[in-house]
C-alpha cells in the first residue's frame, strides 16, 4: 500500500527558493582579497544565483553538464553552489592547492565544460591551462586587473541574464556536485553529489546535536568551499536562514579572529591546523577579541588533539569534533556531549570530545574486525563501514580497480577505529597506517596525540618499519618546539606514562616539519618513504 | 548524470535502529490509569517495538496491512508507532473521541485487519465492536480486569517473539501510517502517511526553529498520538534521543503540571483549551511548580490566543505556535521569532508570536484570492495552499468526491491566510467560516480573537447570517466568565475600538458554551444551524 503522500523531489532549488522568501534580509559577509568587507543579503544572493543559473542556460548548459569552480570562500561561490545545480549542472569544485598535473586531470576526467575562476587564482590557471579545454572562463574580479585574452567577466555573464528564470525539472537523484578525493595512492577519484543527499545532509546537519543552525546563527566556514562542499555549512546556513561570514583568501589567524568577533560568529569550522594559531592567540591575549560565549568550534579534517580541546573549553568555547569524507557529503559524525557525558570525570569528558563523536541521524556505521564485525566495547579494533543516503555507492568512472565497498553494499572508510558503548566513534588509525606488532595493532594515532600533547612538541608522526621478528615496530617523526631540547629516550619516558612498553616507538627522529598533503593532512608516505632504509631489532 | 550516491530508502526502521544503538539509556516515562507512573529506556523500547514487529508477521500481518491502535499516549503505543511500520504494516491510530458510527466507518474504509486497545478504552470499542470484524484484538492491559471474550493479551503478543527479528525491505513510498480527518462536512477521510513523508518531516521538525530537539531535551506531547501522528513529536523524540513523557488518560491540568515540573520537561505540545486551565493554575500558584526556564510549549489545533501567549511570556516560558493539517503529517508552519522580530514593540512582537509562523524547511506556501496569487503584504487575503514531500497528494479510496488539490497539485488547505512580508501566515478563517459583507472580506478568527480579549468573556464564536443588501453579516455567539455583566451594545462598543464599523457583528448572542469538535475545534456548523432563523437587517 503507497502512502497517498506528493512525489515531491529533493531538489536544491527547494532550498534556494525557502531561503529567499523566508529569509530575504539575512547578512552574506565576505572578505576581499584586498582585506575589504562586502555585504549583502540573501535577497542578493538569491537575485544572483538565479541569474547565474539562468546565464548559465544561456551559455547552453546541459543537464549534468560540469562547471568547474577555482576559487576562495566568498558570496560568488555561493551563489555557484546554487546557480550551478538549479540550473541542472554540476558545480565541479577544484582544490586549488593541489598540483597542476593533478588538477588538468581532474578537469579533464570531470569533462569540465566551464570554468569560474578567482582572478587572484588565475596564475593557478596558468600551471595547467594548457592541458584542459574549458568552453568558456568566466573571472570573478574583485582587482581591477584586465580580462586575460579569451576570458569573460562573471558579472557580466549574470547581466546577461534577463529575470525569466524558471527552474528546470531535476530528479531527486541527479548530480548536483563534484569532488575529487585525491588519496595517497592510485590517480584522484571523483564523488559525484546527489541533490536528494545534499539535502538530506542539509536537514540532518542543521538538528541541534550536529551543527544545530538557526536563524539566530551566525557561520564562518574556514574550511574551503573547494572541500567536500565545505562540511555542508554554507547550504546547511542557507537552509536555515543563518548569516554567512566568508574569509575569502584571508585565513590567517588575526583576520580570522577579528572577523569572528565583529560579526558575531556563532559557529566556525576548519581543520586543527586552523585552529593552533588560534588557540596560541587567544592564550596570549585573552583580552583582545570578544568572541561569543558558548560559540562552537567545529573541528574536522583530521583529528582534533584533546589538548586544543581542553582549551577552547577553558576558554568558554565549545568545540564540535566531526568526522567525515569526501564519499560522505561529507559529515559523518560530530562529537556532542550525550547525556551520560554528566556523569563522567573531566578527564574521561575531554577523553571522549577528543573521540570523533556519533554518528548522524540516518549514517549507520559498524565495524568490521579480522573476525567479523566487531563489539562496540571502547576496545576492539576494526575498520570503520558506513552506509546511508548521503554516502557514495561508486567513484565517477574510475580509472584504478576499486576496492572501497564491501559485497553488501557499505563503504569502506579506511579508517581503523574502536567505538564505545555510547556509540563514540574513535579513529585510532588509517587501515594503511597502523602498525602490527608481533600480531597485535599499534594505533599511531593514540601515540602521535600523546606526543602532540607535549609542551616541548610541536608535531609528531608515527610509522611503521619492518621488523624482523615482531614484522612491524614504531618509528616516531618529531618536530620540536623552538629552543625545546629532548632526547628520544626524554620522549620514550614521556609516552611510557601512558602506553604499554611494546607500543613504545623503537626509534625516535627529529624532523623540520611533518609533510602534509594539499588539505592540510599528514602524509606519512614522504616520511615512510624518507626513512625506509630503517631497520631496528 | 546521475549522483554516486546510495540508493538508500527513508523509513522508520532507520530511526529505530539509530535510536536503539544510540541512545539506549535514555528514559520513557508514562503515567499509567491509576496514576502509578511508569519507566523504561529507549532500549527497553527498543527491544518490545522489535518484538511487536515479530510477533505481528508471525501473526500474518502482510505488507501494508492495517493495524488499528485504540490508545492514549504512552509507552506501548510508542511501540506501535515502531513495531507496525518496521514489520510492513500500516499503523492507523482511531480517534477516541469520535461517535461509535464514525468510528466503524473509518475501521471499515482502512480495512484495518488487527486491533490493539487499551483496557480503560474497551467500553468505546464495545460501541462498534458489532459493526467492524477485527482478526484479533490485543488489548494494553494496565489493570487487572480479566480479557474480555476473544481478546488477547498484548504482553502475549510480544512474548511469542523469539527474537530473530529482520527487517522486511520497505520502500520509502510505502504507507507507515493512516489517520482520518473527520471534516464538518462529507464522510471522514483518510490520509496515508508514507515512510519517506514522516521521515522527512522528523528531520525538519527537529532542527533549531521548529521543534529544535537534542538529547538533553525532554518532551511531553499532550497533544493525542491518536491525533495526526502527535504533530510528529514521538518520532522526533526517537530521532533525536530525547526523553518522552506520556500523560496516560491523565490530562487535567494538575497531572500535566505535575509531570512538567518533575521529569524537568523542556518541550510540551497541545491544543489550546489544554493551555486555559495550565495558565490559570500557574497564574494563580506561581510558586506551586518549578517548571523549566525557557520552557516550551507548542500550541496548535486551533490559534493561541494572545493573551494565552503573554500569559505564558510573562512567566518566563516560550510560546511556539504551530499550525499543520492531518492532510500534512502534520506540521506546516511554526511561530519562531525571526532577526526582524528584535526591532518590533512588544504589542508588534505578541501580534507575530500570534499568528501561525513560517513554513518549515521544504513545505512550499502560496496564497490563492479571487484574482489569483495574491501578495506577501500581510492584507491581502486568499486560501492557503501547499506542497511539500510530507504533504497528501490525495485521500485513500475516497467516497465522497474531492476538491481539495488544484489542478496544479497544490493541496487546498481551506484556511484563509494572510502572509507578510516576513514569511508569517496568518490564518483569518476557514473558507467556509469567511462571511462576506458587501463583496468583501470579514474574519470572524479575527473578530472572535479580540473578543476572547476581553477580560469577561470566555469564549466567542463568530458566524455569518444572511442578510438581504450585504449577502452576509456577522453574528456573534459570546460565553460570558461568571458574575460578568455585558449587553450586547457593550460587546459592540469594545469592537469597535479595533474593527472597522462595518466589521462589528449586527448581533451579539450570549451562549453556555461554544459546541466543539472531537478534536476541541469549534464547530461552527452547529452555531450556524442554531441560529439558521436569524435574519438582520
């Protein structure tokens, strides 16, 4: 028996259209490359993107026809995230740090039709221009730099656009978006967005227990709109009528902080590499930024050390852990306080805000084990699996052999994790990165945390190397703090207060710097490959 | 080009299993007949909604079967709100207050194939046990009563569950549930709820501005479970892992405070005539109960009163006025203050907080008047009409011929509405309580609101009468409070300081009680046949 309920689909031009109606005189703030502020309200947003969808049907977009984005967290990308899907193309969103090679084979394996691009970013262009062929380059322009040969003006392209708008019919299930998740190994792989997830992800990211958005809110994502659509906040905001704050190009520490106090920012979000200038500022000159009391720092990415934790709380603020991929739309857990967080001691709460929290309504994730799918006992390791409506079921046309999902159908996050009987998911390693020891797993997470927690330490990375007899031991990367002075055995002592011996590291380096991939993430690879001469027994 | 997204179904056999994992120690509190109060977890519920679900395909019950409930609000019928959906079945929750011959109707147009029934509810059953043929009756037994004649035990029922409990796979699209709507005219209807709508309206319904529900809340809906899926508080609470609070039979005010106060409930929902009794009691003992600060109380079925809204403003309290339809799951609009609403007076702000809100996220709104789509302007009135993923697209097998959607699939809701600028509707009548005096428009809502204003009237129903030279004119029909002393010419004289003189009633009539609805509405109809004879002129 059907439900006598409207075939009604889940679109983005739903939410386009909710939030100019509703929510007309709500505030977009974003920042200039030139430091400038510019303001105007969703009612603007709303005119704009709608001319940019109807500009871009004009152009003679197709439907599923990709738009290729290279640009900063600003008021123009936003309107893109909307004009582009409304119009029944895909807003193709390019990671502007990674390297030209890579990104001219994103373009080209995406079929990117147009390009919108920053000019600040056209020297990126640049790198791999030759090696693409976009139909048209359309420049958001905020210098008064002439047009590159061949180029066009956004502004103009939504002048073209005459006010007779009419959405066209779009299945739930199409392609709204793209993103390429460029892993350690094999060529970038391509998601493909659904509108019917994007809004699903938008509903169950706006309930209180994960980002909790309402009218009264005001957001400022730090993470790049260019990353996995931002953790949804700008379309979760744009749902539910929040002001939006944008950083444009400016995500250093002082302008970040100046404009999370003069605008009133109730909730922020970026990667902890984001956040330790932050933390460091604020510690120094407490009396310097105003920021709302309560104001919530998300923190995803990669994990948040419980020592940031600790002092955002100290500091009044809340922080938000949050988990989530780029095949996930992407969040997939957030760490707010259950309940039974009351009961607990100060250190088991900070213990569990460091995990990386539970999972949304409508994620299922369960671990699978060496035997089977593992207790959730706080204990036993295994990979983590996800399954639910915002999360991929393929890559867009691979060229590698993939092996992410299992037989029945869940995604294989490639994470190793434990998750406790609250349901707190903890990520005590990449499948990749952890290291087997004599049979029995090292989480180079749990021990990379605790170094990160040391006064003297400013970074660490622990890797496997091969071992004789126990097949893999502990190699720890160190980066110390300036004028810090610490032998390996100082550091060796420091982790034996808190590990069994044989999760003690054999040997520790002393490194310049941690090398990070192109999102701000470890990549253990350069050190495993840097120190794979190593041997110890 | 289609997304890389799961083809992941919306039903409630995902709440309930989130719910389950997740938020197992949470509390279910009921109060049972003979007041004893009752508690459980989510895991307890869990596991008995499962159960129910199991026993009920071992009893036969085949997909889209219909399972008649004849409950209160408590924990077992939560159950069922689970158990019969997650089984395939299609829970269809009777109205106990309806007359003995509606009810066989409506059981006899659903079909429904089981019954379960509450003990203390067995005389209403009795009234059409003879017109109806149920397979089997399970009966909720709170006393000791041995079981009527062929009836069994509902514990029984879940008893005979051996525990190897697999979902059946269900489409989205599927009935979940069913609820009649027994209008002033025709047979009742019947609405069928499918998985995808109530999925969706969970989601919508929990974020900040509607109901705005985490884990540390704890909601009492007073509002019937029998009565358009309880406005969808249940299922959100279950969603989001908040505690739930039932009343039982227990509706009078004291029991209802009572549990206010102390299972610390946060979130509460009824009609109005369930909030007179609550604001008298806490206006004349405002020290008796220490209910919450910021506590909420959502209002719906019929317009809160101003007054009513103060009332409870003035105690520290937030009024939620909420306006929603059997025919949409039910929530369309609710009443949270926007950002403009802080630069409005406090008689501008009362004035918002009295009308019925805005449209929640994915609930579309228009306003049709004589000439077509009329203006957001706060004047102009029209029907109301919607469309969104949770909305009837029509009535299951209906018997009498319907207009209720126009040609262009938008539900006619019969309210007329106006809208302003901000996105508040306001309902000024049903279309068929609209008068129309000389072509234009008199709200007897709004003529019956400022009455109920006065401080010696209790309640006041406004009706049209014809009239030879103006087509219709208003009728009064006003309850005095005790001891109150007012003529007709009075009741005239305090209208006239808001209305127009055109808008003031010709007559005023001075009733014992407004005549109602099962559902606490007025009913205006028997007015209107009362005073059939009246002519002015």
């Amino acid at each position: 028996m059907r439900g006598t309920i409207m075939d009604y689909p889940l679109t983005l031009p739903t939410i386009l259209e909710h939030a100019g109606r509703l929510h007309g005189d709500q505030e977009i703030v974003s920042r200039h490359p030139d430091k400038s502020i510019h303001r105007y309200t969703f009612a603007d947003f709303y005119r704009r993107s709608r001319q940019l969808a109807e500009a871009l049907l004009q152009a003679g977009l197709k439907p599923g026809d990709r738009v290729g984005t290279l640009c900063w967290n600003h008021a123009e990308h936003l309107e893109m995230y909307f004009g582009v899907p409304c119009a029944g193309g895909v807003l193709h969103t390019l990671n502007l740090r990674l390297h030209a090679d890579e990104l001219a084979y994103i373009v080209n394996h995406a079929d990117d039709r147009f390009l919108i691009v920053d000019d600040d970013l056209l020297p990126i262009l640049e790198g791999f221009k030759e090696k693409v062929s976009f139909e048209r380059i359309f420049v958001v322009r905020h210098g008064n730099d002439p047009l590159p040969e061949g180029m066009e003006d956004y502004e103009d392209l939504l002048t073209a656009a005459e006010g007779t708008f009419v959405y066209p019919e779009i299945e739930e299930t199409a392609a709204c978006g793209m993103c390429y998740t460029s892993g350690t190994t094999g060529r970038p792989k391509g998601v493909a967005y659904s509108h019917r997830g994007v809004v699903l992800h938008t509903l169950s990211a706006a309930v209180p227990d994960v980002f909790g958005l309402s009218m009264r809110d005001c957001i400022l994502p730090i993470v790049p709109m260019f990353h996995a659509n931002a953790w949804g906040m700008p379309t979760t905001a744009v749902m539910t009528g929040s002001k939006i704050v944008f950083t444009g190009p400016h995500m250093d520490h002082e302008s970040v902080l100046e404009l999370l106090e003069s605008e009133n920012v109730t909730l922020t979000g970026g990667v902890p590499t984001v956040w330790l200038p932050v933390v460091d500022a604020l510690k120094k000159e407490p009396e310097r930024w105003k920021l709302k009391k309560g104001m919530k720092f998300v923190i995803g990415g990669s994990a948040a050390p419980e020592a940031m934790i600790r002092d955002f709380d100290n500091m009044g603020y809340q922080v938000i852990h949050a988990w989530g991929m780029t095949e996930m739309t992407p969040i997939g857990t957030t760490g707010v306080p259950k309940p039974a967080f009351d009961s607990m001691s100060k250190d088991e709460q900070f213990a569990t805000l460091a995990k990386q929290g539970i999972p949304l309504p409508f994620v299922e994730i369960r671990i699978m084990g060496d035997d089977g799918l593992a207790p959730w006992d706080g204990n036993t390791m295994g990979e983590l699996q996800v399954r639910g409506p915002w999360i991929a079921d393929s890559y867009y046309n691979p060229d590698d052999p993939i092996f992410s999902w299992t037989e029945d159908g869940w995604f294989r996050t490639g994470d190793v994790v434990t998750v406790d009987k609250e349901g707190y998911v903890k990520i005590t390693d990449r499948t990749k990165d952890l290291i087997k020891s004599g049979g029995e797993w090292i989480s180079s997470v749990d021990v990379e945390n605790a170094l990160m927690g040391h006064p003297q330490i400013k970074e660490a990375a622990v890797i496997a190397m091969p071992h004789e007899k126990w097949v893999e031991r502990p190699l720890a990367c160190v980066v110390l703090e300036e004028n810090a002075a610490l032998s390996p055995d100082d550091v060796r002592e420091f982790l034996s207060q808190k590990f069994a011996k044989w999760w003690l590291p054999d040997a520790v380096e002393f490194i310049d710097e941690v090398p990070r991939t192109s999102t701000g993430k470890f990549q253990k690879l350069a050190l495993r490959e840097r120190f794979s001469a190593y041997r110890s027994n």
